[in-house]
C-alpha cells in the first residue's frame, strides 16, 4: 500500500529517522531509494538520514538523483502520484521524467545570511516535466501561455500546496520564474 494521504505523511514528519526509513521501505513500495549516511559540514548544512530517491511510481529524474531527509522524500513521493493524476487527467498522458535544479545545497536563502531548506535536503527545486511522448513541459516556458501545458503545471503546483509546507512558482517573484521550490521547512507558504 503506497502513502496516499497527508495525515500520512504527517506522521512521516514525526517519526524520528529510523521509524521513517522503516515506513519508506515498508509502506512506499514504489519509491527507488538509497540511504545515505549522516552528512554535516562546519557550515551547520547536512543531514542525520538522507533519502537518494532515484525513481518514484516509475517516474524518472533529469539529473538522476533526488537527496532529501526522509519525511521530503515521503512528501516527494505523495506529489509524484497526485501529479500524475493530474497530467492523466489533463493531458492524457503520464509523466515519465521530473527535470529539477537540485535538491541538497548548503547556501543561504537568496539576500539573507539564514541558510535555506536546501542546505538541509529539505528542498526541492523542479523545473519541468517530460511526458510519456516525449513531450517537455516547463516551468519557465509554459507557465504564463494558455492551454493544457499551463493548466497542468498549475495543477501540479496546487498538488504541491496541499502536500508541502512550502511552495513558490512564478507567482511569488521573478527569482522563480523557471521553477517551483517545494521545501518542509518551518514556513507555511502557498504561491
């Protein structure tokens, strides 16, 4: 039985690493994943379990890696099936390949000196989406047209919003103009 709700995954957020890697391997049967050693640098960046998710419900990544703490990777892989409910829907067709930026990055949030999300692998950065046709759908190129591309990057972030504490899109400013971020962090946004 796959995760498949957001009570769920709260319950991910809760549990300490080891109850939440039991849960991955036990109750994400569609989740591909590594486990990757506890990493911190001198720079407070890192993480105690990491997650190196390499495909979800038959679902790819371009580059081939998602490295995230585990209750991300369970959120992660909640989104991937509810979105490709969406393009299913939408489009008609299934996405075979997530194409993202990056996951795990020890920086600081843009214009501040707190680090962000992504220096925990609590964060994700997507940029489009590649559909069973062959077919790229992206974020920066089909946010602002009409039609089924726009509708369904749309549904996808609304998707985000319900799962992820936050989500930014084009919406909230020019700096994600090519993207959505989709983090677990202490913030609460939907934009």
């Amino acid at each position: 039985m796959g995760l498949a709700t957001s009570s769920q995954l709260f319950a991910f957020q809760l549990a300490n690493d080891a109850v939440c890697q039991n849960a991955m391997e036990t109750q994400l049967p569609d989740l591909k994943f590594a486990i990757e050693p506890p990493r911190e640098t001198e720079k407070g960046c890192g993480w105690d379990l990491g997650i190196n998710m390499t495909a979800v419900h038959d679902v790819g990544f371009s580059p081939s890696e998602v490295m995230n703490r585990c209750p991300m990777a369970a959120a992660n892989t909640l989104w991937i099936k509810q979105m490709n409910i969406r393009a299913q829907e939408i489009l008609g067709k299934r996405v075979t390949t997530v194409l993202h930026f990056d996951t795990y990055s020890c920086r600081n949030v843009a214009g501040t000196s707190r680090l962000s999300e992504h220096a925990y692998a609590n964060a994700w950065d997507i940029s489009g989406f590649v559909l069973e046709d062959g077919t790229t759908i992206s974020v920066l190129k089909d946010w602002d047209k009409a039609g089924p591309k726009a509708e369904f990057l749309r549904a996808a972030r609304d998707e985000a919003c319900g799962i992820f504490r936050v989500t930014l899109s084009p919406d909230y400013n020019a700096a994600h103009a090519n993207h959505f971020h989709v983090d677990m962090g202490p913030s609460r946004i939907c934009r």
